[in-house]
C-alpha cells in the first residue's frame, strides 16, 4: 500500500497509474479535506481517513464524472468500473469527487469506497438519512432504509447538488473489497 501521501497528490487527477508508481487495484487511505479554491492548498476537514481504490474506466459509458457512483466491470472487480450505479442499488464506490472533466476509456483515478465523501444527489435528500444509489450514478433517500449504503450529513435541497454524505461501500459484492 503507498503512503497516504503519494494517494493524496492524486485527488482530482487522471491517469495517476500513468505518472505514479500507483498499480491498479492498490488500496490505501487519503485525509478528509477540501481543496482552498484558486490554490494548491487543502485545508483538514475530519480527520477521518478515506478509503480509496486505484481504478480504471472500463467500457463505453459517458458522463463518469466525480461524484457519481459507479459499478466494477464484471471479471474487473477491485479494479476497472465501467457503470454508473443505478436504481438496481448496486454500487462498489464514488468517482474522486474532485475530478470535474468526465472520465475517457483507460483513463485511472481513485475511487473513494470507505468514510466521509462528497456525492451528487439524484433528488432531495434528507439530512442524517440512508441514501442508496438511483439512476445515473446520483444518490436518492432510501425508503424504510432498503438498499442503503450510506448516511446523508448534510441535506440536499433537490438533484445535482454536490452534498455529503458518509458511505461504505466495502461490503458490496459479497465482502470482496474489505
């Protein structure tokens, strides 16, 4: 596993296996922080760590952007998504939610699968709330808590709004992200 370091230089980037010693498929943690708008800087937000998986865009979808949740290709779990989650409830994780520019075929980036994540909301969510995935990727209340695989922490007042909410996605697949 690298260093929380090297992972965290590679919020918001593409391409990271390209121009790190980063390997598909490596796991390791990032702090919570959001970026200073017009620098470089981060400014601490938890301290709660990140749970994050190196992966790559598999597949012909578009509009994987950050933020959306996606799923693992089949045969490419823990390392090749090329879906977006949708209202089936499946979902391995959250696209880097600094990544602003929609990911191309072959294109790598992290994956946030574990902890506080900022995500984009598919209608109204509800403050302190189960949220589980709906179409396109985006998050939704989840009714009676079926499906959930997070908690809402902060209320979205309708769709595409970038909220946050704190998940857990390495139970999905049968435990095969732990």
């Amino acid at each position: 596993m690298s260093a929380d370091y090297t992972m965290n230089q590679q919020r918001g980037r593409i391409n990271i296996v390209e121009s790190t010693t980063l390997t598909l498929g490596e796991r390791g943690s990032i702090s919570d922080s959001t970026a200073v708008a017009g620098t470089q800087l981060r400014v601490n937000t938890s301290g709660t760590p990140i749970d994050v998986i190196v992966c790559r865009k598999d597949g012909a979808t578009a509009g994987l952007v950050g933020g959306l949740g996606v799923t693992f290709g089949v045969g490419e779990e823990g390392y090749a998504v090329d879906a977006l989650s949708g209202a089936a409830g499946q979902c391995d994780g959250i696209i880097d939610p600094d990544i602003s520019t929609a990911l191309a075929a072959g294109d790598t980036f992290l994956l946030f699968v574990k902890g506080p994540i900022n995500y984009v909301s598919g209608a109204a969510v509800t403050a302190g709330a189960q949220i589980k995935p709906a179409a396109s990727g985006r998050m939704i209340d989840a009714v009676g808590n079926e499906g959930g695989v997070g908690r809402a922490t902060i209320l979205a007042s309708g769709a595409a709004e970038t909220v946050r909410g704190f998940f857990d996605f390495s139970i999905a697949r049968n435990g095969l992200i732990a």
